[in-house]
C-alpha cells in the first residue's frame, strides 16, 4: 500500500490543501508523481494535509503550488515521497522506498521540478 495526495482547488494565493488517500498498488489507480529535489534549505513553508499543517521545503511547496494551478480533473491524485511516506519511521521509509520504482512505474505522468 501507498498513500496518494488528493488536491484540493485554490487560486494562487490559497493555502495548499490536500486528502491523503491508502491504495494498494496492486490495484490500477490514476495519479501522477513528483521528482524534485529537496534542497538543503529549511522547512519554511507550510501546507495543510488532511487538515493538519506541514512544514515543507521551498522547492516543494513552489512544485505543489504551480501543479495545483495547473491542475485539470484527470490530475488531481498525487504521489510525492516527502509527504506520502513516513520519513519519521525508518521501518516504513525502508519499505517504501523499496517500492519507488513501482510507483513511479504505474503513474500516468511524472512531474519533473527542479
């Protein structure tokens, strides 16, 4: 299993909201994945993931920020390794990492943020 973000619609200025969704892989789900890079500079940033806030890195939430304006209704299921995977729990970060090239292997686009 996995979890996928599910965006909610804001203009520009919106705080950045997202539902988190548990899927198996083994089953055909449409969403996209983000490749970006994290950078070394500190959390500053923060979105709301089922309601509760998170401190994200500049360069991810600028990533998240143009995706969701960009965003049609085909596009609106997520994957994104910082946020849908427990990077506090090394057993579940260990598991899940294992399982990237599968997720990105199944998902019907692949954003590219540099």
């Amino acid at each position: 299993e996995i979890r996928l973000l599910k965006i909610h619609p804001g203009a520009w200025s919106d705080p950045i909201q997202y539902d988190i969704e548990i899927v198996s892989l083994a089953k055909r789900h449409v969403y996209s994945a983000l490749s970006y890079v994290w950078g070394t500079t500190p959390e500053s940033y923060e979105i709301y993931v089922g309601g509760v806030g998170h401190a994200v890195k500049p360069n991810l939430y600028t990533a998240l920020r143009r995706i969701r304006a960009h965003t049609k209704d085909d596009i609106s299921t997520l994957w994104v390794d910082a946020l849908c995977i427990d990077q506090s729990n090394t057993r579940e970060r260990n598991h899940q990492v294992a399982l990237v090239g599968e997720i990105y292997s199944k998902c019907v686009q692949c954003f590219i943020w540099l």
